[in-house]
C-alpha cells in the first residue's frame, strides 16, 4: 500500500471538522430546546460563537505539549555508533508525536472557524 492521495486526506479531514460542526450545531440546539428559554437568533449565534471559542482553547495544549518536544536529543558525529542511533530513534518517534500534536491542533482550529462561521451566518440571516 502506498501513501493515502493528498485529496483523500483533506477531504477526511473536513468530513471530521464538518462531522463535528453538525454536532456542536445539535448541541447548541439542544440547549436552546432545552433550556426553557426561547432562543432566538442573536443568542442562537452567540451560543456558536462561544463553541468555536471553545475549540480554540481545546487545541491549546497541542501548543502546550509541542514547545519542549526531543529539546536537547541530537544525533551527531561524536559518541558511540549506538548511542547516534538511539539518538535517531528517539528523535523520529518524537516528530511522529509532533506530527499528531499539529494535527489535532489544526482540527481544532478548523473545527472553531467553522463554528463561528456558521454564527456568522446565523446573524446575517436573521
């Protein structure tokens, strides 16, 4: 098997932001069912907008957690042929690990503009 197609890999990755958009959607929805009160439009957009601040502030910590990775693991020329590799090894598990931080960092940032995008739809229907 070979590399998944870069087209198949965006469109994964918006059906999983548009996936949960839809449900952040249904969970406002709910709540304004819910909550006894009437909502109309203006809170209906506020409510969005303050989800898609939440997932912005979700993907924090993969900002967090990716400042310190492998600080002070180099591989170079001196030292021993095993400590290099371990070296090596401990450096490209630690980008596979970035990899998946920017990842999911990049999901809830998508996920957030979609959010508020919609709340910015919202108003301007109303």
């Amino acid at each position: 098997m070979g590399k998944i197609p870069i087209l198949s890999r965006i469109l994964r990755f918006m059906g999983l932001v548009l996936l949960v958009d839809l449900a952040l959607f249904a969970i406002v929805a709910a709540t304004c069912l819910m909550g006894g009160t009437h909502c109309d439009a203006l809170m209906w957009s506020d409510r969005m907008f303050w989800a898609g601040i939440i997932a912005y502030i979700g993907g924090a910590p993969a900002i967090i957690a990716s400042l310190n990775t492998a600080s002070g693991i180099e591989a170079t020329m001196f030292g021993s042929a095993w400590a290099q590799e371990a070296a090596v090894n401990v450096i490209s598990h630690e980008h596979k690990a970035l990899g998946k931080r920017w990842i999911y960092f990049w999901h809830m940032v998508a996920i957030g503009s979609g959010a508020i995008a919609v709340s910015i739809l919202i108003s301007a229907l109303a």
